[in-house]
C-alpha cells in the first residue's frame, strides 16, 4: 500500500532518522559567501598582492589579477609589451602563486591584454 500524502511529506522534512535536521549557521553563513563570490574577491586581492611582489615597480600598475576559472590563474595586462615580459616570466610568476597558495589549485595562467 502506498504511503499517504501527509506521511511522505513528513518523511521529507523530518529526513532520515526521523528528527528534523538542524544545521549550523556558518555552513549557511559559508555558501551564501561562495555562491555570491565573496570569498573570491579576498583571495583575489592576495593574489595581487604576490604577484605584484614579483613582478616589482616596473610591472605592478600594468598587471591586474582576475578570476580562477577550472584552475587557471587569469592576468590582464595593460599592453602588449607586458603581455610579453608575463610570457618570459610565466614559470617565475606560476611557481610564487602555488607557494603562496597551495590549496588554490593553481596550474596554469592565462595572459591577455585588456586596457583599463
């Protein structure tokens, strides 16, 4: 015999062992951070950070960081020039951010040119 409507609907709220489930309001707290980016734009601005150290005055006001997408690291640069001198220094630029931030996922970056 098939369950009635109210007791299925009971089922779903209450879960699995009967009591409804309660969960922490951080782990709400944390989706609501991921689902809107939140917490992108903190490590984004981290990420500046280093790889503006790297570079050095000549290159830091030329190079903006952008998203981590599937694990690609993407960089804006200002000209083409800089687009190049990020080429030349790829390998450099790649193995600072993976130290920096070993639990990100970084594997590879992708350079473009986008003018501000």
């Amino acid at each position: 015999m098939a369950p009635s409507k109210q007791q299925s609907n009971s089922r779903r709220e209450s879960g699995k062992s009967g009591e409804a489930s309660v969960r922490p309001i951080g782990s709400w707290v944390n989706q609501l951070l991921a689902r809107r980016g939140y917490a992108q734009v903190g490590v984004n601005e981290a990420m500046s950070e280093v790889v503006a150290e790297i570079l050095g005055e000549g290159l830091r006001d030329a190079v903006e960081v952008g998203n981590l997408k599937a694990g690609k690291l993407h960089l804006f640069a200002t000209d083409s020039v800089t687009l190049q001198e990020l080429n030349f220094r790829k390998r450099e630029i790649l193995q600072a951010v993976i130290k920096a931030f070993p639990n990100s996922k970084v594997v590879d970056l992708r350079f473009r040119v986008q003018s501000r």
